[in-house]
C-alpha cells in the first residue's frame, strides 16, 4: 500500500506570469486546464497581466499597488567656493 494518500496532497498552486510563454490559444488549454483543477478542489494564487486569465469565471482577484518610491535626500553640495 502507498503511503500518500490521494486525499492528503495539496492542491495548491503559485503560477507567476503564466501566460507569457504563450499564444492566446494556449492560453485558453491553460484556463481549461486550471477550471478541471478548480473542480477537483484546486486553489491557485497567479500573478499575472493578462485580460484572459483575469477574466476567469468565478475568480477572486486581488491588484497588488505599486509601493511608493524611497524618498532621497538630495546630497549635500561639496567642492571649491561653496
């Protein structure tokens, strides 16, 4: 007997960019392919640009803002006749 059981292995996955290696049809085997993955109980956390794969039936999105840039002191003058 096998000692890892079906119900016991995570069905979570991180995918970062997915769709950029691929073409619009393949993008949409992956859609396909992550809705068979939903069905069975499957949880993804993407991060992508892409329409298509924000357009997913049913998704929970969430946008991440851009962090604001560091403030920067400007350097102190230094040098002849200052």
């Amino acid at each position: 007997m096998s000692p890892i059981h079906l119900a016991s292995v995570s069905r979570r996955y991180l995918m970062d960019e997915p769709e950029a290696p691929l073409s619009p049809q393949s993008q949409l085997a992956l859609l396909a392919m992550i809705g068979d993955m939903v069905s069975q109980d499957g949880q993804f956390i993407i991060a992508t640009h892409a329409p298509m794969l924000l357009a997913f039936p049913d998704a929970q999105t969430r946008a991440i803002p851009e962090p604001d840039p560091p403030r920067q002191t400007p350097a102190p003058l230094s040098g002849a006749g200052v």
